[in-house]
C-alpha cells in the first residue's frame, strides 16, 4: 500500500493555495453553516492562544506569584521643566532579564508587511520595543502612529503601555509553520484567535500598534495556507491584565480616575503576581475581581456610564460610557480595516471570507454591578466565592483606605465555595502603603490628584469641571455612599439608577437596554468593512440567549425589528466547561454539580444542583450543551451554535510530584472508578506505527510510563475520563467548538503562564530520555526502533491526542444527523439525510449508516489521521483500511466530503484528488 502524504515540517512552507475557498454563510433553520455548494459545515477548531492575553514580556511568567510586577513604581514630573521625582526612588528595581530582540515588518510593494531584524540606529526598549531617537510622545488621535511613540512622558511606568509589544502573540512569524502544521495535522479546521484591546491601541487613546496589525494580517495569511477559517475573538477576562485578567488598557483605569498601583493593598483586584509571600495562590481566584471595586467599577462604566455615573464627563459633555466604547470600538475598526486592506495585485482581498469569516460580539462580558439592588451583602449571583470576598460596600471602602473588618473568606470543595471565615483588611498595612509619599496617604484605589493631573496631561485627559474629585471614590460623589459614615444611601442605585425625583425609576435591565445594544454596534461596524462577516454573538456567562425571535415577531416585518442586524448570519457562539472539575482540578466520577441548571432556576440551592450516580455525572455536559441549543432554538431560532471555549485543565487529579514529572503512574485514587469496568481493546489511538528501514513492524500499545518515555505528557485517569464526557457530549449534540486552548509556552511550572491555568493541548516537550540499556521500546522481527519512532513529529509536545482527535464530518451534502466515534475500538459512525427528503433521512437511519473504521491498519501506512475520505456517487462509500475498498451499504448518500486528521494544504489535496 503506497505510504500517505507525510506533513509539512516545520521549518518548509506548504505551497500557496490555488484554489479559492467559499466563505461560510448562515441560513435560517440551519444547525450547520454551508458554504457555496450549500454543503453543511461542522466547524471544530481551537482558541489561539492563552499567549494572546498579556504581551511579550522579558520575564518568564508574568501573570503567577513571583513573576515581575506588571507595573514599575511611578515617576511624576511635578511641573514643566522641573527635574522628575521618583515617588518610589526607595523600591527596590526590579531584576529584567535581557529584552527579547524582535522582529520588525517592512512594507513590500503590496503593502503587506514582511519581518526582518531590528534597523540599526534604533533604541530597543526594555520590553524588547523598537523606538527611534526621534519619537515623540502620543497626544490626541492619530491614525499613522506606531507602537513606541510615547517616549517624552517621564510619567511612565516602566511597564507602561508604550513599552510593551504583542507582536509574536500568538507566535512569532518564523515558528508559524511549525505549529499551524501540528494544528491541521491534528484535524482542525477553525481558529478563534485571541486579539485583545490593549494589544490594540495600549500606548495611549486612538494610538493603534501599527506593527501588531501589520503582524496580525502577516500571521492570518500563514492561517491561509494551512487552511484553516477564522473568527477574530475580541478577548478580555475581569476587564483587564492590571485587575486580573487581560484586555483593556491601562490607560482605561486612569480615565475612571482609578490607580492599578494600589489595587493590591486595597484589594480592588486579586493579581497573582502581587501577592506578598504569605498570602497563598488560590486556584481561579481570578474569576472574583469579577465583582471587586476595579473590575465591576469599569464594566459598569462601560455599559451605563450615562444612567448611573453621569458626573463622569469629558470635554464636550462625552459621557465615560461612550468614551470607552468609542476608543474600544476604534481599536476594533483598526483591526478589520487592515484586514480590509489585505490584497494581492488584482486588488482581490486576500483574508476576509476565505479566511475570516466572523468576529466574536466581546468575550464573556460582565455586569458590574448593573442589576445589584443591595450593596451591603454578597449578591447570590456572586457565586464563585474564593479567598477574601468583601462586599459592595466593604469593596468601596477599601478603596478609600478604610480598614473593613469581617471580610468573609472562602474556599472551593467539591461541593462548591464553602465559607471559612472572616478577616480584617487594613490597606495602610499593606507593604505598597510603605511605597507612598507621606502626602499621598492613605493609600487608596484612586488617583492622587497629583498623579491624576500628571496622568491627564499625558494621555490627554480633558475633563469636564463636574467629573469626580481625583483621590475620592466617584460612587460615592454620585450619592451611593457616604464616605464619613461608611453606609450606604443607596441601596438600589446600581439597579434603579439615582433617585432625581419622587418617582421610582424602572429597574435597569442590564442584557436587552445594554449589553445587546453595544454587541449589535460591534457587528454594524464589522459589516461596514466586511458586509459578509458572520457575528459570533457571545452572551454573558451563564445569561440565558436573549429573545429575539419574539421580539421579531411582535413586529410588522423582520425589517423592523430593532435588533434584526443580530439574527442576520449569526453563530450562537456561548462558553462551557465542566465547572465543578475546572475549578476544583478533580473529577470523583460519581458526582457532579449541574450550575447551568442552577442558573435556570431549576434547582432551588448549590445543593439541590448535585447530581449523583456514574451515567448521570458522565451524560451531565451532553446534556448541558443540549439544553443550550434548544434554548438557542427558542429565543434566537435555529441556527449554529458553537461552543466558544471548553476543555479541562491538563493536571485534573494530579498530585503536585506527578505535576512536576516526577510520577509516571496515575495513583490508586485514580483507578477508583476502574474496579468494576469490562476490560476494553486498547485504544487505538495509542497504538503507534514503529518505522524502520525495513517494511516488517509491528506495533505497542502505550502506557503512562511509556508516554514519559517517549517524551509526552501523563494525564491522571480522573483527566482522561472528565475529558471524555466532554467529548462525547460534543459529539452527540453535533456541536459545533474551539476548545480552550493552544498556548505554545505552556510549560510544567506555570502552565498557559496565566492565572495558573493549564489548559493547552499543547506543552513543549523535554527532550527525550535515552533508550534503556536492559529492553527495547519495541522490536520487529527484523529490527529494533527507538523510542523517537513510536510518535509522529507533529504529535510531540500534543497532549491528550487520543482524545481531542476526533473524526468529525467537515462538509456534507444534505447535513449530518448524528455520529458517533469510539476511540477504544477506533470506530467511527455517521448518520446523513439529503436535502428535502425526510424518508430518505429515516430509511437511512433504520436500513443503513455511513460506518468508517480504523479497526485494521494493514501497514504503516493506514493510518486514519491522514487519510482524505470522499464519497462521490450514491449507495458508496470508500473505506481506508489498507488498500481502498468500495462497500455498499442502504443508505441514499451522495456527495459527502468527510477530512479527517488531513496534514495537507488544500492544493496537495487537490494534486491527490
């Protein structure tokens, strides 16, 4: 049997695509998405990459405990022309590492930009930034300003906007090849990749990195030639890097008047890289900034600035809330007109459709506050509760300095956050108030009005003479809270808005009023670029699809309806994970706890939410994500719906030595939930080919020991079976998904290298250990090989490959109906109906099934991941298995386009086909 085509390596380019690709369209009352020849889509793809959300930084980690702080102490130049002061001249500087050296991108005759060495005659930057001797400070707008043009502001922090760079997130251009090869080698078709605000326009307001998008579309082309579709994913978590999380700027949090120095001592936000060395890194406390002062302070600026901080005004009246979604929605319309601008020659676009399809609305957006009708307990619906979870109030009066007592503090069990006890926060206490002049204590969450009017003139800020007093909390200058006496006036103020007049405002209704109306402005803008795009319309986590369908008909004509341009070409594109296994890193196997249900009102208490019982705990994430698509169904009409981000964390149910390596075999705990299981074939995906110069092998089933021996890392049993009920849900439900996610500097140590999360499908690998001199990996009747052999190139450094790599339909003519894949036994199994034939649809189903299998390899050769199927003509079907066989089975199919595992471009398939 001749050998398959192997994959590209990684230091070649596959050749250019000739052929064009279709974009992707969506219709109504379709699940799938089609394309030219109205064959149905099932996009399955990965998030690239949790890289995306902090930029290239000289140290290795920045976002964990021990890692440099993101922000340098501050100087001020006190007024013009005086020598600068360092308000911390006593901190101690932070050790930096040699700067990365980066890439620049010249223009070549097509404008597309092309990376080379840094010019000589440049500055480089402390954060491996480029700047000329030359450059001037950002003031104002600009479209033509670069990246490191704020050089004359003696304000800066070391770690300030313009310094930083995310040119090479996700990966620098020349390690491209490498890992888009691995990408479609492993079967994906589709990539959400992670972009963020900052990563936009960080050095100042309406100062876009000019080189970032320049490397942007640089990297989309390489996407290009793999293959793959995109959606650009407008990325943030708990608003941004500097509380938390990553997206928006630094910059945003000055014009609130807020100071991200001393989020810390007043526990405005937990930042893992701030913590003192007595104060332990909690898994996924990250997820709580969601409702601390600087996170909940910004969203709900963001979303109803107008209605609830109307003091907080610029010059021309322009409220807060319009000044951060105007600049947002500019980094935005940078991004897609240099998308826009991509083409050859022939004035053809080179990106929009044929590889970005769509744009994501905004990535898991929050609240705030919006909606709170008390400030003076813990709402329920904050319900991840980890460490120190002060209140509305006791969160505004920390950020004024006060020393708060009974702060309750909680801890995540397997039966969700438990309640330890309460402690006292006392900011004045915290080593960051031993950092501040004498003149500017206490120590709060706002900017001094020093630091403020310093700040001001260097971005510049033009405030209204109303905007709230810099150094005192703007809730409370909008009478939410009184300062003097620690209470709270207002109890409803965030859901009612401020009491003007004797008639009680409507409650605020946070989704249809606010939230919609800024993600339907996102796609307005998209569409008045790229008129074809798909919206991937993302809803806050765990908020219900909003309904629209009877909103449309209540109206005379879908014309009319206010939120029309919603429905038109739209994914449903909401997250899910296994939470109680995300966040406690343990899957027990018995017990589960249901929050999507929880968050329906189906269930009374947390309590009430725990499911009990083998088959009820694996069945529980398929049928969440059914639940999802028929509420889809409901309120948005039935359409696509992609889960946006899923996965689990790769050290579910390890120990810290086995984390570190030091283990190669899961523990007795793990195997629990093996006693009383039928033993199973080995899976076929850990049978790997042995090659050799001789044409005689035979093959080894892998184990956790012999993984570490080849170099690949071990997943725990309680991994392998949690990742599975994900899998399978996904699979039965015929979802759509990008799981969560590609990070390419995971490492053992740190993870994704944020928040302590560990996600990635990807680790780079140790090298591998010698053979051992006593026994061979394996041996052939006439040879032996090493251990290298057992694993394609591509495969090293892939986690859990046997599980994420998934035959799946990619286009069919008609549409798939169901499938199923067994990895134990490597069998595959599909269900199809054509268009407008329901009897067709229900013989097929009684009287057939499209089946493949991968049971029999017939040589090194046959094997399944790189193999192209096609069935071209009725009552066929081609099965790889050895040499091709045509088999006859009952069901009406005709043209179905099945790729699997497919490592080549589309031209090296065409050359084939």
């Amino acid at each position: 049997m001749p050998q398959p085509e192997p994959p590209p390596s990684s230091s070649s380019t596959p050749p250019p695509t000739t052929a064009p690709s279709t974009r992707l369209r969506v219709e109504p009352e379709d699940i799938f998405l089609r394309d030219a020849s109205n064959r149905a889509w099932l996009l399955r793809g990965v998030n690239l990459s949790g890289a995306c959300k902090f930029p290239r930084y000289p140290v290795p980690v920045p976002s964990h405990k021990g890692g440099a702080s993101f922000l340098q102490p501050r100087k001020l130049v006190l007024a013009e022309g005086q020598q600068e002061k360092d308000l911390n001249s006593f901190f101690p500087p932070a050790a930096v590492p040699n700067a990365v050296t980066p890439t620049t991108l010249d223009a070549d005759s097509n404008g597309i930009h092309h990376a080379s060495d840094a010019e000589p005659g440049k500055n480089e930057g402390a954060h491996g930034d480029i700047r000329s001797e030359d450059e001037t400070r950002p003031g104002g707008k600009t479209s033509e300003a670069t990246t490191t043009t704020d050089t004359g502001a003696a304000g800066r922090d070391k770690d300030d906007d313009g310094s930083i760079s995310f040119v090479g997130r996700p990966f620098e251009l020349h390690e491209a090849d490498e890992h888009l090869a691995r990408l479609r080698h492993w079967g994906f078709r589709m990539i959400r990749w992670v972009v963020t605000w900052e990563a936009v326009e960080h050095a100042g307001p309406g100062v876009y990195d000019q080189e970032f998008l320049d490397y942007t579309v640089k990297a989309l082309l390489k996407a290009k030639e793999y293959g793959f579709k995109v959606m650009i994913d407008f990325h943030q978590d708990v608003w941004s890097r500097f509380s938390g999380g990553s997206g928006a700027p630094l910059w945003t949090f000055y014009a609130a008047g807020l100071d991200p120095h001393h989020f810390a001592a007043t526990g405005a936000a937990a930042v893992h890289n701030t913590l003192q060395d007595n104060e332990p890194l909690l898994r996924m406390v990250w997820l709580t900034n969601y409702y601390k002062l600087a996170c909940a302070t910004m969203f709900t600026l963001f979303y109803a600035g107008r209605i609830l901080a109307p003091k907080c005004t610029f010059e021309n009246g322009v409220n807060i809330q319009d000044y951060l979604q105007e600049h947002f929605l500019g980094a935005i319309r940078a991004l897609v007109d240099r998308i826009y601008d991509c083409r050859d020659e022939d004035g053809r676009n080179l990106l929009e459709d044929d590889v970005v399809i769509g744009y994501d609305s905004w990535n898991e957006p929050s609240n705030g506050w919006i909606g709170l009708e008390r400030l003076d307990v813990l709402p329920e619906q904050h319900d991840m509760r980890q460490g120190d979870m002060p209140t509305p109030l006791q969160s505004l009066m920390l950020g004024e300095g006060m020393t708060v007592q009974n702060v309750a503090t909680f801890q995540l069990e397997l039966v969700g956050p438990v309640k330890t006890g309460s402690k006292t926060i006392q900011p004045s206490a915290h080593p960051d108030a031993a950092l501040v002049p004498h003149d500017q204590l206490p120590i709060k969450a706002w900017l001094h009005p020093t630091v403020r009017g310093e700040i001001d003139r260097k971005y510049g800020f033009r405030r209204d003479e109303c905007f709230p007093r810099a150094g005192e909390c703007l809730w409370a200058q909008h009478g939410v809270w009184s300062i003097r006496d620690s209470k709270v006036l207002q109890h409803d103020y965030f859901a009612r808005g401020p009491l003007t007049s004797d008639e009680q405002p409507l409650l605020i209704q946070w989704v249809p009023d606010h939230w919609l109306p800024f993600a339907k402005r996102v796609i307005e803008l998209v569409r008045s670029v790229h008129p074809t795009a798909i919206l991937f319309l993302e809803p806050p986590v765990y908020v219900p699809a909003p309904d629209l369908v009877s909103e449309t008909n209540a109206t005379k004509t879908p014309d009319e309806a206010p939120n029309q341009v919603l429905l038109d070409n739209m994914v449903y594109a909401p997250h899910h994970y296994d939470d109680l296994v995300l966040l406690t890193k343990k899957y027990l196997g018995w017990v589960n706890i249901d929050l999507l249900g929880l968050s329906r009102e189906r269930h009374k208490s947390l309590y009430g939410s725990i499911i009990f019982g083998k088959k009820a705990t694996e069945s529980l994430f398929g049928n969440q994500i059914g639940e999802i698509q028929k509420e889809c169904y409901g309120r948005l009409g039935k359409r696509p719906v992609l889960i946006g981000e899923t996965g689990l964390h790769f050290d579910v149910g390890l120990n810290k030595s086995q984390q570190a390596g030091n283990i190669q075999t899961p523990s007795t705990s793990d195997n629990n939930n093996n006693n009383n299981e039928k033993p199973k074939k080995p899976s076929i995906w850990k049978t790997f080919r042995l090659t050799s110069s001789k044409t005689t092998t035979t093959t080894v089933t892998t184990t956790t020991a012999t993984a570490a021996g080849r170099g690949l890392p071990v997943q725990s049993n309680q991994f392998v079976k949690a990742f599975d009920n994900i899998l399978q849900g996904l699979d039965r439900t015929l979802a759509h998904y990008t799981l969560w996610n590609y990070t390419i500097e995971n490492t053992k140590q740190f993870g994704d290298g944020w928040n302590g999360e560990d996600l990635s499908l990807y680790s780079a690998p140790l090298p591998l250990p010698p053979p051992p001199p006593s026994a061979s990996i394996a041996t052939t009747t006439e040879t032996t090989s090493t251990a290298e052999e057992t694993v394609h190139p591509l495969d090293r450094g892939g986690r859990a490959v046997e599980q994420f790599c998934r035959p799946y339909p990619v286009a069919t003519v008609g549409q798939p109906t169901r499938i199923m894949f067994d990895r134990h036994f490597g069998t595959f199994r599909l269900w199809t109906k054509t268009d407008g034939s329901q009897e067709q649809g229900q013989q097929q189903k009684q009287q057939g099934m499209l089946q493949m299998e991968a049971q029999t390899f017939g040589g090194v050769s046959a094997d399944l991941r790189s193999q192209c199927f096609r069935v071209a003509y009725r009552g066929i079907l081609l099965r790889s298995t050895g040499a091709k066989q045509a088999i006859r089975t009952n069901c009406q199919c005709q043209d179905f386009d099945f790729d699997y595992m497919d490592n080549r471009t589309v031209a090296q398939r065409k050359a084939v086909e």
